[in-house]
C-alpha cells in the first residue's frame, strides 16, 4: 500500500482528510454563482481543498474548473501568462473541441502557441514575454464569457497582485471579473494583512464582492480519526497521543504534521504499532536534511531583519512588535528599524503575520534555530 499521507499536492478524496462542511460551503456558493476569497496561513491546506471542491461529479461535467498558483508572478504580464497556461493545460485532456476554441480566441499571442506532432498545442510563452497583457487578459475573460460551459477560476496566492506596484490592477480584474458573468471566481490567499485590505476595506475595487472564508486548522478529532483508519488500513496501530504531540507543535499546520506523519507511517512496519517516542527523531529527519538551506538563508539576511527574526522565533507568537518593551526586550536599535526589517521578512515569508501576532512561518526553521541554540 502507498504511503497514505501525501506530502505534494492533491491525490484525491481517499487522502484529504475531512474539511467537509467547508467543501459543501464551497460547491453551493459556486453553483448559485458567488465568489469566494478563501484566507488562511500557508500550508493549512487551501490549495488542497479547491482540488477537492472540484473533485466530483457535478464540477468535472458541467464546469471548467481553472487551477492558478500567481505566488511567482512580479507583474500583470506574469499573472495572464500563468493564467493562459492553466487555463490551456486544463482544456487540453478535454478534447480539440474544448481547446481550439480558446487557442482561436487569444488572437494576440496565438503565435506562441505550439503544436507537437499529434496536434496537442503548448504554451510557449515565457514570463514577461506578453508585450500587451491586457490585451491579452481581456481575450482570455472574452473566452471564459462564451465557453460552452460556465467556468469557476480559483487564483491562489492572490494577494500577490499588491505587489505588482501598479495602482490600476485591482480594479481592471475587478471590472472583469464583475462583467464575465459565466464564471465564478475563488481568490485565495496566504497573507491576511493583505487579503483582508482588498476585500474588507470599502475604499478597495473588491470591496464587498465576494463571501470571505478564513480557513482554519483541521479540528484535531477528525484529524487523529483520520490518522488512526490510515494506519489501520496499512495493518499498522496508531497511538492518538502522537497526533496531539504533533498538533500542539505546529499548531495544526496540516503541511508540517503530514509530513511527520508521513517519516512515521514509512518507519511503523507491520502489525506494530506508531508511538509518541517515535515523534522526536521524525522530526530531527526533517530538520536534519534541511540543515544546510536553512544555514544559508539565515546569514543571507541583513543584520536587522536577523536579530528581528530571531526575536519573533524566540517568543514563537510575537505581539507588540513596534513597541519600546519588545525593542529593549530583545536589544534591538530601534521601533523603526524593527518595522522596516518586519516589511523585508514579511516580504520574503520568512515570518507571518496573523491580525498582529507574528510568528515563524517555517516552524521547521524555528526548530532548527532553537537546535543551534539561537533561541
């Protein structure tokens, strides 16, 4: 039997593990045709979840369902690109029929659409090679607006459009958006400060357009029931207490604990049983092969954004961060340069940072801080 605890990306419903009252939310505000803006920290498990809403019947048949990650995009030449290929590399399983008629309809850069030997056409373009995004962008919302189904257009790490530095992209993909009235949108975002800007405050272009969802760490019960029929259908035992070791630790960060329980699973052989004393050298594992990234990118940041750094790790939930306490507190130089240094980790998600309560944002990271004494 494979390794049930999945460690990159979606496998489908026999490994996603619960979430089932946030996937029916999902499913019915899409079909009665809302947008949604899901927020939550990295790695809770969002992207994970749209996979899953899409994954059933009624979605596979009736919609087109378009999957986007823009987390590496720098700008809206970047943010069509990534989204003219997700939308080509979806409709390319589905037939010519499906894909021709959007390949016809990008007249723009239909010249950087290739065809291999069997016809199948590929996405050629480069990042920062539209010369005309939006152009471009409008032939792709003309195509989601007359494609034969009506389409649901999920755009993870959303709220890295803030960071295009140009004033006029919220509101030319809200005016989109609101006008393509046979697709429905999921915007998804890792950083709440940001989100929350865009959707809540009513001088924003999506202010009040879509119905927020704050996903929140899967509820440890269903989690350990989880954990425990794995391990069972694998003919291997399950101590509970394992489960709740690793929530408390990273805080019901799905990523973190699938990925110890993944180690785990792979070292609990047949008939035995997986025990909280197998816990701490999974975890070393982790830390262990990571050793040397993390060596790098911690004497890679500036002096002052270091000391931050190691101030948010050692409080592990840093609150106050400005104020004159946790300046003398850590021996910092000053409020101002603390927030200049919070602007560049946060930037580079080296921290998070969570209606005001800062933290690591790799806890493997943090626990490698603390193994070389740093805190």
């Amino acid at each position: 039997m494979k390794n049930p605890f999945i460690t990159n990306g979606y496998a489908g419903s026999e490994y996603f593990c619960d979430r089932k009252h946030e996937t029916d939310d999902m499913r019915s505000l899409l079909v009665n045709e809302n947008n949604i803006a899901i927020i939550s920290p990295r790695r809770i498990g969002k992207t994970e979840l749209i996979n899953h809403v899409f994954d059933c019947d009624e979605f596979r048949t009736k919609y087109h369902c378009f999957l986007v990650d823009i987390y590496a995009t720098q700008s809206v030449s970047d943010l069509v690109n990534m989204l003219g290929k997700a939308v080509l590399e979806e409709l390319k399983p589905k037939g010519r029929n499906a894909w021709e008629k959007f390949v016809t309809a990008i007249g723009s850069i239909r010249s950087e659409i290739t065809f291999d030997i069997n016809g199948q056409p590929s996405w050629s373009v480069g990042l920062g090679e539209i010369n005309n995004p939006i152009a471009t962008l409008d032939e792709i919302f003309r195509y989601l607006q007359s494609a034969d189904r009506p389409c649901i257009v999920a755009i993870d790490e959303f709220q890295q459009i803030t960071k295009y530095g140009d004033a006029t992209v919220e509101a030319t993909l809200r005016t989109y958006v609101q006008k393509t009235t046979n697709a429905h949108f999921i915007f998804a975002g890792s950083q709440r400060h940001l989100m929350n800007g865009m959707f809540t405050s009513p001088s924003r272009p999506f202010y009040q357009s879509v119905t927020i969802m704050n996903l929140k760490p899967l509820e440890i019960n269903k989690y350990i029931e989880f954990a425990n029929d794995k391990f069972k259908e694998g003919g291997k035992r399950f101590d509970p207490a394992v489960l709740e070791n690793l929530y408390g630790r990273f805080d019901g960060v799905t990523s973190y604990i699938h990925r110890i329980l993944n180690i785990l699973y792979s070292r609990t052989g047949d008939g035995q049983a997986c025990s909280v004393d197998m816990v701490d050298p999974a975890i070393d594992f982790v830390v262990r092969l990571s050793s040397d990234t993390y060596e790098s990118l911690f004497y890679q940041m500036p002096q002052k954004q270091r000391a931050v750094f190691l101030a948010i790790a050692s409080e592990g939930k840093a609150t106050e961060v400005m104020s004159g306490s946790f300046v003398k507190r850590h021996s910092l130089v000053s409020a101002s340069s603390v927030s200049s240094a919070i602007k560049g980790l946060l930037d580079k998600d080296f921290i998070t940072n969570d209606n005001g309560v800062y933290s690591v944002y790799d806890k493997f990271f943090q626990i490698w801080l603390s193994k070389r004494g740093m805190i």
